[in-house]
C-alpha cells in the first residue's frame, strides 16, 4: 500500500490540482465576462498551483523517463557502455538537483525571513519558493531510484524500449 502510494505520489498530486485549477480559471473567466467583475484571487492561486504543477511535473517526468533527451547516439550503444553512460547522466542530474535544493532553499530563506506575502491570497511567498528545493529532493530520490534499477538491470532495457 504505502510502494503504491509512493509509485502515485507526483501524479496523484498533479491530477488533484488539475481538478483544482480548471474550475477556478472557469469561475475566474464566468465572473470576468457574464459579471464584469475580476476576481484577483483566482488568477492569483491558479498561478502559483501552475507553478508547483510544472516543478512536481519534472519529478514525475524523472519517476517516468520521460525528459526530453535525444537517444540517437545511446539507443546503438551495446548494453553494458549505454547502462555506464546512464549511471553518468543520473549522477550529473542528482549533482545539479543537489545544487537547485541548496539554492531554492536559499531564496525562500530569504523571501520568509523578509515576510512576504502575495499580494490577494496573502500567502506566504516561501510557500510558492518552496516548489523548487521539494521537487529537486524528489527528483533526487526518484534519480536514486533510477540508479538501483540500473543496476539491477531492468531500467535499462525499459529506457531503450520506451
């Protein structure tokens, strides 16, 4: 139960606040045109919900295989040079998530030490900073997950099938 918690973690997410984001755009375009009355709010939150989509997107893109990348070179490469030149390029990626949390986490310090709110929804702006150092620490675990199932063989052939 908790493996198929984890396997649905992004997209469970991501499908919830797509459920989320539809019908306040919807309410938002409604009150803007039958009502002539904007709702600030609205745009407001369905912009930030936006902005966490696209960074757990990118973990779950990681969890999927599913960055772009261009595999002309890789996908003749025999099995054992292309799982070598896969454990390279997750390393590189984890070093480079590594160093996204470490600065992430250094913005939204600074933007919660300063206090700032959004302007309609006064949310905490460290909330909506916050998107970018917890989606590299998943895309990191994701990576490492990535890493064991290389070594055990079967991510490789999936990777090249898909």
């Amino acid at each position: 139960m908790l493996k198929k918690c984890w396997d649905h973690f992004e997209e469970t997410i991501l499908v919830y606040s797509y459920l989320l984001v539809v019908p306040l755009l919807f309410m938002q375009v409604v009150c803007r045109y039958v009502f002539n009355h904007s709702l600030t709010w609205s745009e407001e939150l369905a912009r930030y919900i936006f902005i966490w989509q696209v960074w757990l997107g990118s973990s779950y893109c990681v969890q999927k295989n599913r960055h772009i990348r261009i595999d002309v070179f890789t996908n003749h490469l025999p099995k054992n040079v292309y799982k070598i030149f896969e454990c390279i390029i997750t390393v590189i990626s984890i070093a480079f998530c590594c160093f996204l949390i470490v600065k992430g986490g250094t913005v939204m310090g600074m933007v919660a030490r300063l206090n700032q709110t959004s302007p309609a929804i006064k949310l905490p702006m460290s909330v909506v900073y916050a998107c970018v150092p917890v989606s590299c620490a998943l895309m990191v675990i994701r990576y490492i997950e990535h890493l064991f199932k290389l070594f055990r063989g079967a991510d490789a052939d999936e990777q090249r099938e898909a």
